[in-house]
C-alpha cells in the first residue's frame, strides 16, 4: 500500500478534533441550519481553521494531503451531522479539487490548489439539462479562437455555486469521434464576464447546501485555463473525480445512517407505549437490528472500495457497488428511522426527519444508483469477456 503523506498518529488527531468539532458544535445547531438555509459563518471559519477546506489537497499544496482511506474515514464523522457542513468544502476536496490535482498543470495547480485549501470555493460544473449522470451528452461548447477558448452553455443543479470562486466546466471542444468524446475541462473565474449564477434552487433537503444554475454566455478564457493543456483530457478527468467521489459519498452514507441509527436506538429506549419502553417490542427491535446491519455492512464496504482505490486495484466496480449499496442503505435505515419514530419523526424539528431528507439526494448525485448498477454490470461482462 502507498504511504500516507499523514501517518496514523497524526491522522488518529485529526479525525478526533473533526469529531469533536462535529458532535460539539455543529449538531446543537443543526435546526438554525435548517431554519436559516445557511452554515453559520462561525462553523465556516472554524472548519476553515481546521484545513477542512483542503483535507485531500496534498501538503504542497497547502492542504492536509489526507488519501483516500483517510478521506472516507472523516466522511463518516462528517455525514452524522447537517450535510451542509459538509458540503461547503467537500467539492473542494473531492470532484473539483481532483481534476485540478490528478490532471492540472503546474502553473493550474500553483495558482488555485492552495487557494481553494484556504478558503476559496470551487465547483463543478458538470450537469446540466439532459446530461446528468453520463457526461456524454454534454451540450455546453468551447470554441478555439485564437489563443482564447469562448464558452457557451447551462449547467444546472451546480453545488455551491453561489458563493464558488472557481468553476471547473466541462465542455464539447468538437463532436464525438474514434479518438475520444471530444469533452474538455476549463478553469473559470466566478467573476469572468459573461458568467451568470441563477437563484438558489428550492430543495427537498440538504437546507444550507446551496445549488443554482449557472450560465456562460461568450465567456472568454486564455488557453492556459485548460485543464492540463489538452483537449482530450476533459472526460477522463470527469470519470478519475467522480469515480473516487462514489466512494466518498458513500461513506458520508453511512454516517448519516449511523445518526440515524443511534437516534432510532435512544428514542427506543426512552420512549414509552403502554408504559413499556418500545425498544422492548421485538418488531422495534428487528428494525433497529436491520439498521444496524445495514450501517456494518456499509462501513465495511466502503473502506474496502477505499483501499482497493488506494492500489489501484478497481477504481471502476467498487466505487460503484460502495455507492449504491452505501446510499440505498442509507435510505432505508433513514426510513426505518422514522418509523421507529411514529408520528414524531414526521415533526420538522425531529433530527430523523432531516436526516430522511437529506440522504435522498445521495442517491441521485455523482452517478445515480441506476448508473451504478450499469457500470458494475457493464464491467463485470466486459472482464469476463476479456479472459475468453
């Protein structure tokens, strides 16, 4: 296995502090989250403070330089709370950060990784209106003109696009042909001229995680903002990101679902039918017993997919499968959850209700489950096809 840039004492430290941080100050403040629709600018500072900002940005470049098995391990902590939180730095670290430091030059790199470690905000701008899960049917274009590209196009649905800095964009430079699907990757401004954000969208959940549409009208960029000065690097950069962001997701699963178990278990316990704790009720206590399988199962699954990714073992099935079993579990323990709950986890202040809408979305983002099962399917077929 690799070497950690951080090794596990230090590692041991800040996954400690990141907890603490978690469960003493951003849970008690999870309702003014959901009422207000914003993270308090204390929590933002704080995290910010933490080099939460740029966990997975390696060390020269200002970050924590944290690898993908020690990512999925501060997930889990991150997910027990309000997903906003982490939200506000997790494209940072994760689908955006990614392409600038597994595909950007060095000038790229030296001009926005350290910024985006301290504090910036960078989005990525990859869905829009009949392109989702498969970027190639991307309808945004770039056109060369002189040492300039121009881009045109609507993305939708763009985390933190609000308040980004940075858009990474993905882009048709030319149609699909034999040498590629013809997508590239450029870096904008958020205060580039003809870079228009839409209002903040109205979301199931998720409260203080802001998208909006964004558009690019004749936006004008130097050659030196394409991402790693080639044309054909765009869609690899797009499936590298999102592929290591399924395992990251799912992680964030399954600590949303731990809190939603451990809030099923005390309710359990606690509240009363007929003056009998319901957790006395082997019918409560099958669904608490499926939570807790469905949480061991997820946890040891994603640190399986983390470290097959970390040898460069599978980083196309195991994504997927931690992803789509990682987020369905989730759901489904969030849904026992209410349940367990009866009429109160339907009540707005009650955590299970959150928690039951925020995971929603999980199954929907960086690769829809359905898309995932495709591409396990699709690449098992394919393997065993090869050793014929």
């Amino acid at each position: 296995m690799p070497t950690a840039a951080v090794d596990d004492d230090d590692f041991q430290q800040i996954l400690a502090q990141t907890r603490q941080f978690v469960r003493s100050a951003v849970v008690p403040r999870e309702q003014e989250i959901l009422a207000t629709d914003r993270v308090p600018d204390d929590l933002r500072t704080q995290a910010k403070d933490m080099g939460l900002f740029g966990y997975a940005i390696p060390q020269e470049w200002g970050g924590l330089g944290l690898d993908i098995t020690q990512d999925i391990e501060l997930a889990m902590e991150l997910g027990y709370t309000s997903l906003a939180l982490r939200s506000m730095f997790g494209t940072n670290n994760g689908i955006a950060g990614q392409v600038l430091v597994g595909f950007g030059t060095d000038e790229q790199k030296a001009t926005w990784l350290e910024a985006l470690a301290t504090g910036k905000v960078a989005s990525f701008a990859l869905t829009e209106p009949g392109a989702g899960s498969n970027p190639a049917g991307l309808r945004t274009k770039a056109i060369r003109d002189g040492d300039d590209w121009v881009i045109n196009g609507e993305k939708q649905y763009i985390t933190n696009a609000p308040v980004a800095d940075l858009f990474v964009v993905f882009a048709r430079t030319r149609p699909a042909d034999d040498a590629g699907p013809g997508i590239a990757v450029f870096l904008v401004p958020a205060d580039a001229a003809g870079v228009e954000v839409g209002p903040k969208d109205a979301k199931m959940g998720q409260e203080g995680a802001w998208t909006a549409d964004v558009g690019f009208s004749d936006v004008r960029v130097p050659n030196g903002a394409l991402v790693g000065g080639s044309e054909d690097i765009g869609y690899r950069a797009a499936m590298t990101s999102l592929a290591r962001g399924r395992i990251h997701i799912a992680a964030l699963a399954v600590g949303a679902a731990q809190r939603a178990l451990d809030e099923s278990v005390a309710y359990a316990a606690t509240a009363t039918q007929g003056g009998n704790p319901i957790g006395t009720f082997q019918l409560v206590q099958a669904m608490l017993a499926d939570q807790q399988t469905g949480v061991m199962a997820g946890r040891a699954l994603v640190r399986d997919a983390a470290r097959l990714w970390l040898n460069d073992e599978d980083r196309r099935i195991a994504p997927s499968a931690a992803k789509v079993f990682c987020t369905e579990m989730a759901g489904n323990v969030a849904d026992l959850a209410v349940q367990i709950h009866g009429g109160s986890g339907y009540m707005r202040d009650v955590p299970v209700e959150r928690i039951y809408r925020d995971v929603r979305l999980l199954r929907l983002y960086e690769g829809t489950s359905e898309i995932q099962r495709l591409i396990i399917g699709g690449n098992l077929v394919k393997a065993a096809q090869r050793k014929q």
